[in-house]
C-alpha cells in the first residue's frame, strides 16, 4: 500500500516537472517573440516605452521561476509592439495628413 | 481612357505632388504664417519666447525670474570651459569659424562630404576628438553649458540655415520633417499633433508652445531639470509624454529633425539661452 502511495507521488512529481519544463520553455519563447517584435519596433523608428519594462519584468518572472507571468507579461509586450509596427507602417502615409494647411 | 477620367487622374497627380514635393521654402512658408495668421498680434520675434509669446500670466511669473536668471552661473561656467585649452594647448575657437563666436544661428549644418546633418553640439564634440580629447556625454551637462555660451554670443542674430537644395539636404530634410508629422507612442501623437494642431491649447495644466521658434532659445534651462538641456534633450521630455521610446543623443533621426525645426524657423532672432518651467 504504502510504495503504490509512493510510486504515485513518484509519477505525480514526474509529470509535475515535465508540466514545469514545458511552462519554462514556453515562458523563453514567448519572451523571445516579444523581443522580436520590440527589436523590429526600434528599426522602424516607434518604439514605445511602455515595452521595454514589461519585458523587464516577465524576464524576471522567468527567472523566479512565475512561468504564467512571464507569459502574460511578454505577451502583453508582443501586443504593444505589433500595435508599434502598425503604427509605423499607417504613419508611413498617413503623417502627409498632419501638413499645416 | 475618356477626357474626363484623364482630367481626373491629371488632377489627383497635382494634388498628390503638391503634397508630397512642397519645396522647403513653401513648407517654411505654410509653417510660419500658420502661426502669424492664428496670433497676428504676436510678432514672429516674439514666437521664440515659447509659450510666454501667448499666456501674459505665464509672461509676467517668467520675466520677474529672469532679474535673476536662474542659468547665469551654468553659463558663466560654459565660458570657462569654452575658453579652456586643451591639453594640446589648442581650443574650441580654433575649430569654427568667427573663433565660434556668433555662429548658432548657422546650425544644425548639412555636411555634403559626409552626406549628415551636424548640430552645434556634435561639432563641438568633434572638435574635442579632434583635439585628442574625450567626447562630452550629449543632451544635458558640460556640452550644453558650452553650447549655452555660444548661443549667448548669437543673441539677436537671425536663424540662418541654407536652404536644402542638394539630394543629400532633401533626403534629411524631409526625413526631419517626416519625424515631426509622424504620430508616435503608445498615445499616438505626433510633434504637430500638440505643437501645430493644439498650439495655445492646455495640455493637462501646460500651455502648449508654438513650435515655430522652438530652436532659437536652446539650451534650456529647465526648472524641472535644474540645469541646462539641449533641444534634444526636450525631445526625450516630449517623447516620453508620448510614451515613445526616446532616442541617444546625436542620432541620425534627431539631428534631421533639428535641422528640419531649425529651419523652420529661419529668420527668427537666436534668444537663448532661456529658462523655461
């Protein structure tokens, strides 16, 4: 009875880690897609400063181990940034618009 | 094609180029009498005092603190430095024209040999590096004391940037220019948006400045700062109020833009420096 109790706990805790490692490399690649889109913002000229800190703050998420932070966070930043790259492509036009008449 | 789609395309082509190809001088043109047609009682001089050009209240607060100028001893510093030899024995007079002396209405230059715009302040670092010495960190510090006492030795004399003529003037002209119109920052609003669209209008509790007459008054000194800071040093400030991202000092961006404002406002007196809130 008692190793049947611990070889569940054994398997429990295995799938655990498993659960944990799968969570930890979604956390990296999410943050990776968010500095992709942050890198690109900056070469079309609009960053905004409201990305930088999040994905400050979902790094450190990753790194204290909060994987469902550090997913939330960096994808609040890839939002931001892809509102960054629309931004910069309308304004490629639109910024004729602005003209003093 | 009918006669009448072909007047149509002809048309939509004028109207297209007309936007797109204004010379500089019409642009300068549109840009300033935006301004002495909206406040004809102001004169274009006086569109270099900022806000204190439109708000009297604002006017009288300011010109009682400048009995004591709050930047005298920064600028009496920036003389100092100014007229410090390097350890070359050499100095900054030896790199500009007129010794440097009332030059600052002749920048940002555009260099055709290296295709880049430059400002007062990275050829003053210039000079420096020339000279075997440390380039100045930009925007704010000993850099804008210095330039502070060049401007002072402008006082009056008018912005005089050569009109771009050249592929090279145009492309950073026009980039400037582009940079200015362009909304930017999570709030999505461009210099214009706020400098042009909502001039004289409050913004949260500041009135918001013409940008005609924006580079005659540079470096600043900010009370909020409590020191000098360079044109691209308010950039940054106005950047971040945006949510933008600001960029390094001297970058090809914000030297564009400074030649495409500095332009602008050609013809007005240089009055820096100034102190501002």
């Amino acid at each position: 009875m008692k190793l049947k109790a611990l070889s569940l706990i054994i398997i429990f805790g295995f799938f655990c880690t498993l659960a944990n490692a799968t969570t930890a490399t979604d956390a990296a690649k999410s943050i990776q897609l968010a500095e992709d889109l942050w890198d690109k913002t900056k070469s079309a000229g609009h960053e905004w400063n409201t990305i930088k800190p999040l994905v400050a703050q979902a790094k450190q998420a990753l790194e204290s181990k909060d994987f469902a932070t550090a997913i939330e966070l960096s994808n609040k930043a890839s939002q931001q940034a892809e509102l960054a790259l629309i931004q910069a492509e309308h304004e490629k036009t639109n910024w004729l618009n602005n003209l003093p008449k | 094609m009918n006669l009448l789609s072909k007047a149509l395309i002809t048309l939509l082509l004028i109207s297209l180029t007309s936007v797109s190809y204004a010379t500089p001088e019409q642009d300068k043109e549109t840009f300033q009498s935006f301004y002495t047609e909206r406040f004809p009682d102001i004169s274009k001089a006086e569109f270099g005092d900022g806000v204190y050009a439109l708000d009297q209240d604002a006017r009288d607060q300011w010109e009682a603190m400048n009995d004591f100028p709050p930047y005298e001893d920064d600028l009496e510093e920036g003389e100092t430095l100014f007229n410090t030899p390097f350890t070359n024995g050499k100095s900054y007079a030896s790199c500009f024209e007129n010794d440097g002396e009332n030059i600052r209405q002749h920048y940002p230059k555009f260099d055709s040999k290296r295709n880049m715009v430059v400002t007062l302040e990275l050829a003053i670092n210039e000079c420096r590096t020339n000279n075997d010495e440390e380039p100045l960190p930009y925007k704010k510090g000993d850099i804008a004391k210095i330039s502070a006492y060049m401007a002072s030795t402008s006082e009056g004399s008018e912005i005089n940037i050569a009109t771009p003529t050249s592929k090279g003037e145009l492309a950073a002209y026009e980039a400037g220019k582009q940079y200015f119109y362009s909304k930017r920052g999570q709030l999505n609003f461009s210099c214009a948006n706020c400098h042009i669209q909502n001039v004289g209008r409050k913004a949260r509790s500041e009135t918001l400045s013409p940008a005609l007459g924006h580079p005659t008054h540079f470096p600043v000194y900010r009370m909020k700062w409590e020191s000098f800071g360079t044109l691209q040093r308010r950039f940054d400030s106005c950047n971040k109020q945006v949510r933008a991202e600001p960029l390094p000092g001297q970058s090809e961006a914000y030297r564009n833009l400074e030649y495409f404002m500095t332009y602008m406002s050609n013809g007005l007196p240089v009055n820096g420096p100034a102190s501002r809130k």
